[in-house]
C-alpha cells in the first residue's frame, strides 16, 4: 500500500525531510514506525520506544495498534504544549 507521511517540528528538522510517499507492506502505525526505525540514525533515534511522539492517520490522533488504510495520509509529530 501507499502511504502519504508527513513530519512535523523537530522531527522534520532531524530527518530532513518534510514529507514523502512510501510503500508499506504492514498493516499498522507500529509496523510503519519500524519501518522508518529500520533507517537507522536520527530515524531509529526520534522513534525509538520512549520518545514522546504523536501518530495521525487522515488528521486523526491513533494509538500505534491503529490500521492504515491504504492511501492514508500519516503525520508523525511531537506532542505539543500550548500557553
């Protein structure tokens, strides 16, 4: 399946990358986070269990056992704290 990720803050600052398509042969946000681990550097870094980031899928907060469909658009974010 194809997946439309994008990265936000930090995590774009450190990957370099704002956003990309990939192929994903998984069926879950933790298997697409492994997926971007497997990278390696700052990837397997900023994912790494126990950094604190937030998975959308279509704009909506998941939880890492959520399924993604098929042309789903994913951002991968830091929480975020407001004033």
């Amino acid at each position: 399946m194809k997946l439309h990720v994008l990265y936000f803050a930090r995590l774009r600052e450190r990957f370099g990358v704002a956003e990309e398509t990939l192929e994903f042969d998984g069926a879950t946000a933790a298997g697409l986070i492994a997926q971007l681990q497997a990278r390696g550097g700052a990837w397997a870094e900023e994912l790494a269990a126990g950094r604190a980031f937030r998975v959308a899928v279509n704009q909506d907060i998941v939880t890492l056992d959520a399924v993604l469909p098929d042309q789903a658009e994913v951002a991968i974010f830091p929480p975020v704290t407001g004033g």
